[in-house]
C-alpha cells in the first residue's frame, strides 16, 4: 500500500540539445523513492537505455559500509534546538543562554579573540551540497561571523559582519561544520533566532565582504544618506573612512544611514608625526575629542572602531635612527590604547 505521506517523489527531466523541452523538462519517469531519502547524500537511479534515452526503473540509496553514519542534518529548518553551544575566549567576557526562542548572548569589553561556536557533533553535514547558511535574529553592534572546520579555529578576518536581521553566508562542506560567531572589542548583545541551512536557490547570494578606503571628506559630508545609498547600490559592506578634522552632525546622519544598510566602518586616522613626543601629545587630544564626541553622538552600536596608519617608516629621521623611530612607534601604540 502506498501512502503519500510516507514516501519521497523522485523526478527525471531529459534535456538534450537535439529536442527543446519546457522550463520545467519532459518528465519521462516518476516514481516512489525510499522513504528516508532526506538522509541520504546519494540516491542510485537504476535502468536500462531505450533509444538512446535513458528510462529509470527504480531509486535506492547505497549501503554505507564502516561504522554506523550520524543522520544528515536537516535541510531547511531551525538548527538551534539541535545545536551544541560553546562560549570561547581567555578572558572569559562571553555568557550564552539557549532557550526555545534561540540563543541570547552577551560580550563585555575586551581585546582577546571571544565569542561562541555553534555545531552539531550528532550529526553528519550533506556532501558536495550547494547551500547558504541563513541566520536570522538582532545585534546591537558588528558581530562577525566565520564557518570553519570542526575543531578548527576561526579566521581574525570574519566571512561577513552581522548587525541583525536575515543574513546568508556561503555553504562549503570542507570546512563549515561550525558556526563562529565573534563579538567586538567593545560590550555588545546578540540574539540569534533561527539558524538554517538552505539550498542556494531564488536568486539569494551569499553574503559576500567587500571593503573600501574613502580618503575624502566631501564625498559623504554634504550628503550622507545619498553617499550610504550609492555604497549599498556598489554593494561594499565595509568602509574604512578619513576621519573627520572636525566631528559634526554629518558624521552622526553618516553612521545611521550606513547602519541601516547594514554596512559597517571605521574611522582612519594616523601622521608619522604620532611616533614623536609633541606628535603623540597633539593626537591624544584629538583622538579624546573624537572619542567625546562619538560617545555623546552615536548610540553604542553605531560607534566605529578607528583604525590608526602611524607609519614610523615615513618620518624624515628613520634613516638616522630606526630604532628610535620604532620605539617611538609603538610608545604611540600603547599610549592611544590605554
């Protein structure tokens, strides 16, 4: 007895060149698959040839030889429930709680690598699969997210940055068994929802990282909203921005319409000057006023990290002294970051 509810359909089109066929293929077989065929990462179509065309008789999956193999993990639907959960980083600044809506996560502030790694060690990844990672749910700032190998570790560059809401990134069984999630270097909070994996269907691209540098303060002082807009049409998801010699409401309208875009930047900054004593003094004070201003302006997960280009081997006495330039350097280093 068949019964629909308990049997997978499995479908043949023939596509040859010599005869054009609808969108949707002339159908030459049909017929009931075995029943836990969603398990399966290979389905053996067995039949014979007929006029140089061949007919199906029958669909089976192989026999796995070896140890016993974990079920597949289902395609489609919410992970989360099946989920192990891991918080990692040495200065321990990371609490994850898993409940029926998802995963609710806290990072306070700090500078070692930290956040959480979600995998699922029961269950095997579909081979040769081409699919997207989806997830879904709410950040108050930048958190990165990186796929890497079971027991590897994850990239210091993230695949892509996520602010929240739907978000896909590219599938690739050879090293995408665990999910990273990183938190910044400043004290942020993420929920993640639903976390699925989906076939790379109906136009949807994974999320691709594309950066650039923007030197100029005039190409987005006098129209923020216009300047976000054209760099989501040329599809950068990264801007490394001059910082401006005077912070104003532009900057502020700069940073909301980028965070609605879903686009993250830094501010650049930074004189071989800084590397000398009256250098450094002067940068202090200005990267304080920065600091003030952004803090009093931008709501904390719209503040951006500022990203310093000293470049000691630009100053006009490296040549005579080096060591003193280097030195210099990296006193600027610890200085800026206390």
């Amino acid at each position: 007895m068949k019964r629909a509810s308990s049997v997978a359909l499995f479908a043949i089109a023939a596509m040859t060149a010599a005869a054009p066929v609808s969108a949707q293929g002339d159908m030459i077989w049909k017929g009931p698959a075995v029943s836990n065929a969603r398990d399966a990462d290979r389905l053996v179509v067995q039949g014979v040839m007929e006029d140089g065309r061949f007919r199906p008789a029958f669909v089976s999956i192989p026999t796995a030889s070896g140890p016993d193999v974990q079920p597949l993990l289902p395609l489609g639907e919410n992970l989360l429930a099946s989920a192990s959960v891991r918080a990692f980083g040495i200065e321990e600044r990371v609490r994850a709680r898993k409940a029926d809506e998802g995963l609710s996560i806290t990072c306070r502030a700090g500078q070692a690598p930290a956040g959480i790694m979600i995998s699922w060690p029961d269950r095997r990844m579909p081979a040769g699969y081409r699919g997207l990672w989806v997830v879904d749910g709410q950040a108050d700032r930048g958190i990165g997210i990186v796929p890497v190998a079971r027991g590897g570790d994850a990239s210091s560059h993230p695949t892509t940055m996520w602010s929240g809401g739907p978000l896909s990134v590219a599938y690739a069984p050879d090293r995408a068994d665990t999910m990273v999630f990183t938190c910044p270097p400043e004290s942020a909070s993420f929920a993640v929802n639903a976390l699925r994996l989906e076939p790379a269907i109906g136009g949807r691209k994974p999320a691709l990282r594309r950066g650039t540098w923007v030197w100029r303060e005039q190409d987005w002082h006098g129209d923020p909203s216009g300047f976000a807009e054209r760099a989501a049409a040329a599809e950068w998801t990264e801007l490394a921005i001059q910082a401006p010699a005077v912070p104003d409401a532009a900057l502020a309208r700069l940073a909301q319409a980028l965070a609605e875009r879903q686009i993250t930047f830094r501010l650049l900054d930074g004189d071989p000057a800084m590397a000398t004593p009256e250098g450094l003094s002067n940068a202090l004070l200005k990267l304080m006023r920065l600091r003030r201003w952004c803090d009093r302006h931008l709501r904390s997960g719209m503040r951006p990290m500022l990203e310093l280009d000293i470049e000691p081997y630009g100053a006009p006495g490296l040549a005579v002294d080096p060591a003193l330039a280097w030195r210099g350097w990296a006193k600027a280093v610890i200085a800026i970051s206390a």
